[in-house]
C-alpha cells in the first residue's frame, strides 16, 4: 500500500524565510517527508494562487529532503479565505477531481497548516468520507527540524447527527432533474435529447409511457425545472396520481368545486387544473381517469376552461399539461375505458421511458446518484469497497435480477445498504444480504422453474447467471432423469432414446458425462 499525504501549504510555518537557514528550521509540510517510519509515496500541496513563489520554493525543498516522493500542486483561488463557503466548496471540488482508491493506497490529511477555516474544511471532508483518510497533526521538537507527528483515525459512524453540509450536493441533485446523471444508454439519451428541445419550443402536452419505477415523475419534473429556467413558466408543478382519484373526489380533486356542490362541501375548492395555472400539471397513470373526468379534461385542455364541480359558471386555467401512464392506452380505447378523443389530443409528444433492465449501462451512474442522494439526506459519504462493488454489478446484470419496480428497487437497495453500512463502506457481505432479500422480494414473479429447480444447490450464483432460460429447462429435465436412474448408462439410453439408434457404435455414458462436465457436475453428485 502506498502512504499519499494531503496537505495545505503553510503561509507562515511553512516559509521560515528564504535563506539557507530555512533548512535547519521546523516547516510541517517539509518535517513530514523526513521521518523513517511514515514513507511517503506522494504528497499533493494544495496551495492560493497568490502563493506560486512560497509554493514553488516549499516543493523544490520536499524534493530535496524527499526525491522518491511524487510532488503534485493543487491551486485554489478563494476570493475570501476566511469565508468559509468558498473555501469548503473549492476543497470539495479538489475531492471531486482526485481519483482515490483506497484499495490500493493509505491516504492522510495534514491539518496542521493552513488557515482554520481550511483545516476545519478539510477534517469535515475527511469525517464525510469524501477524502477516505486518516488525520495527521505534526508539531516542533527541541531535537531538530523533524518533528513529530500524531495519526487521528476518525470513527465516521459517531458524527451522524453533525449538521447537514452539502449545499453543493443539493445543488447537484436539481441539476440532476436537468439531466445531470451521466446516462450511456443511446435510446435514452436520444429521448431525453428531444425530449429536453420539445420542452423548450412546446406548449402542447406530452404523454410519458413506460413501467411503474421507469422514471416518468422525475422527467416530469426535468421538464418542469428547465422551462422554469428558460422562464417560460411562472406558475407551479402540480402532480397527481390519477389512481387515488376516485368518483366526486376525482371531479373536485381537478376541477374544483363550489360551495354546497355535495354533501361536506363546506366552503370552495379551486381544484389542481387551477392550481397549475401558468405552470406544469403532470397527472401520473391518467389511464385510472374515470370517462366524465376525461371529458372535462379534453375541453381543458383544448379551450382552457371548464365547469367546476356544482358550478354555473366556468372558469379558466392556463396550464402545460403532461400525462404519464403504464398502461397500453389505445388498449384502453378499445376497451371502451380511456376516450379516443383525447388519447389523439396528448398524443402529440410521446416518449416511452425504459425499464431499467433496458438501461444496465446506465446501472452504475444511477447507483451513483442514488449513493449522492443519501449523502445529502444522512450527512455522510457511503461508497462500496471494489469487491463488493463488483459483486453487486454482477448480480444486477445477470438474469436472476429482475427490477421490478425499476428505479425504485435499486433506491431501496441502495437505501438498505447505506444505512447498514458501518464507516460509510459497503462490504462483500452488505451485498450479499442485499441480493438474498431482493431474490426473496422478487421470487414471486420469477418463473416456477426458477424458484426452486434445484439447481441453486449445484451450481455457484456466477454459473447461474450466465445460464440462458433454455439451457437452465434443459438441465433441469437431465438432472430429472438423472435422479430418476439407477446408473449412468440408463439415463443416457432414457434420454438418447431416438439418436442412438442411428448410432452402430454407442456409447451413452460418455455423451451424459460430457454433458455433466460442461456444468462442472457428475452422475454421483446427483444420487
């Protein structure tokens, strides 16, 4: 393992003049490179740009003291240094840039130097996990220019409770609604691609399609936040899910009521129609709309009016409107359950958004932005170690993985292991408690061979998935016979029963061996 030193350049302790004198004198940054028992393999000088002469001086000193180690600058240009926002966002930014991998290096945070509001800065990085390091904290000895040093090994899990910090973060999960998530999947990206121009240049209304979990909402309210943006609304984001609404709830719900329409109707209600008035209503499953709400609906939509609900009058709303369903609605027109009409009318702009199973290039920056979230919402940094890593991709991608529910199974996997996750890393064994509850959550819908064929007992969870369905119904019938026969050369004569006849030399045991062999199996392991 490797011993790589984060550390700020010292104004004062670290310049102790610029003669030669400077060499006998204690400067932290130097004094660190000097100790027999700490080998430093690189040490990263984070530094203002109005220190470049004290910086440059300071690192040919460390190469001097130190030629094996790997002297790498890192310029901040923090208006303020006292300013204690400005500070932390540019060392937040540098932990962005860096690339750590704590698999194969120890790293180290020298909190010695620099301003306290830097120092400070740096230890909330390091306590968060966004630097996965340990503290150290160096101070003069009379006995030379050495120095001593202290490493502080801060235990994450006590500081849960210190007050949220990441303003920046919040502001990367609105940009995220923007298309911030780095998706690679080349049918999404072109949706979104057009999807984001329609937005822009478009009032008329859009129909989202696509699986429960796919991602309908949050695009609803991309769509929202970038015409908001652009000022092409001013009005508010108004969501409903069209399946809790039900009979008069359904009618006043949208659009409104007057007093004494019903019994219970004790004063007015504007409804949501006007409620997105100069802004975005989106109504999630509109497919669970009754026809009489549909039919106010379309004439909404289309003149901007309606009659609310024990109304004599009609009022008005001038709303963008964007629909979202999974269902197949021109079933439901057949059906005689969604209206023609206005199935035509927000038809107009389509976009089916995909499962996530059509999107497992996408996996690993969605677990990303799922692990951003919690970050935000717990106050400190969780990420998985390489192994364990790897051990969820594989399972995720594999066939045994179904996605039920899309993006909301992989935000309640990542939640769970988060949460349980000591010191901010998840672990081999994180994982794979992880993927026992999603099997049990999803072995409902998995087909009945696939629930108990017995093979879970016979092949490892990584032959398993690289199993196709056909040839797991094909095992599973040969491990049949197999159990069924006394020996090896009567399963082979049951299940090559027609080509051996064709055969003037056969030799069954060793087709059903080979067989075998190809899944690491034999006729024994079966009896």
């Amino acid at each position: 393992m490797k011993n790589i030193i984060i550390g700020i350049l010292g104004a004062r302790l670290d310049h102790a003049g610029l003669g030669k004198r400077r060499l006998e004198r204690w400067r932290p940054s130097i004094s660190l490179l000097m100790h027999a028992n700490l080998a430093v393999d690189e040490f990263v000088l984070i530094h203002h740009q109005e220190e470049k002469e004290l910086a440059g001086l300071t690192l040919r000193d460390m190469a001097a003291v130190s030629p094996q180690t790997r002297l790498t600058a890192y310029q901040v240009d923090y208006a303020n240094p006292w300013d204690f926002e400005q500070v932390y966002s540019q060392l937040h930014e540098f932990t962005r840039s860096y690339r750590f991998d704590p698999e194969q290096n120890n790293y180290y945070v020298h909190i010695t130097t620099g301003t306290h509001v830097a120092q400070i800065c740096l230890y909330l990085l390091t306590e968060a996990n966004y630097i996965p390091a340990k503290l150290l904290q160096t101070s003069p000895s009379k006995d030379g220019v050495q120095g001593t040093y202290q490493v502080i090994d801060l235990d994450l899990s006590r500081y849960d409770q210190i007050a949220s910090r990441f303003a920046k973060e919040a502001q990367d999960g609105i940009a995220y609604l923007k298309g911030g998530i780095e998706t690679h999947n080349l049918a999404f990206n072109q949706l979104i691609s057009q999807l984001e121009q329609v937005s822009i240049k478009s009032t008329a209304p859009m129909l989202l399609t696509g699986p429960t979990g796919a991602g309908k909402s949050r695009l609803a309210k991309r769509i929202y936040e970038l015409k908001k943006q652009r000022g092409q609304v001013t009005g508010k984001l108004v969501e409903v899910n069209c399946a809790t609404l039900r009979g008069d709830n359904a009618m006043s719900a949208l659009f409104g009521h007057v007093k004494g329409a019903f019994t219970g109707a004790m004063s007015q209600r504007l409804g949501l129609l006007r409620e997105a008035n100069k802004g975005l209503l989106f109504l999630d499953e509109i497919g669970e709309l009754g026809l009489d709400e549909q039919a106010m609906l379309l004439r909404a939509i289309e003149d901007k009016v309606f009659m609310p609900l024990g109304g004599d009058s009609e009022v008005s709303s001038d709303f963008q409107l964007i629909a979202g369903t999974n269902r197949d609605l021109f079933e439901q027109v057949r059906c005689g359950a969604f209206r023609e009409d206005l199935l035509a009318r927000i038809n107009l702009w389509t976009y089916f958004v995909p499962p996530l199973t059509q999107r497992m290039e996408d996996l690993e920056p969605n677990i990303e932005h799922e692990l951003q979230q919690f970050t935000v919402k717990a106050g400190h940094k969780v990420s998985f170690n390489k192994a364990a890593r790897e051990q969820y991709l594989q399972f995720a991608r594999s066939p045994q993985a179904l996605w039920r529910a899309n993006f909301r199974d992989l935000n309640a996997s990542m939640t769970r292991m988060a949460t349980l996750a000591v010191g901010g890393r998840i672990t081999e064994e994180l994982v794979t408690e992880e993927i026992g509850r999603l099997q049990c959550a999803w072995s409902g819908f998995l087909p009945s061979v696939a629930v108990d064929d017995g093979l879970n007992s016979l092949l490892s969870i990584d032959a398993l998935a690289e199993l196709d369905l056909f040839d797991r119904l094909q095992l599973v019938e040969v491990l049949r016979v197999c159990r069924a026969s006394r020996s090896l050369a009567e399963a082979g004569r049951v299940l090559f029963d027609k080509s051996r006849q064709q055969k003037t030399s056969v030799n069954d045991s060793h087709r059903l061996k080979q067989y075998l062999q190809k899944f690491g199996l034999t006729f024994q392991m079966l009896a």
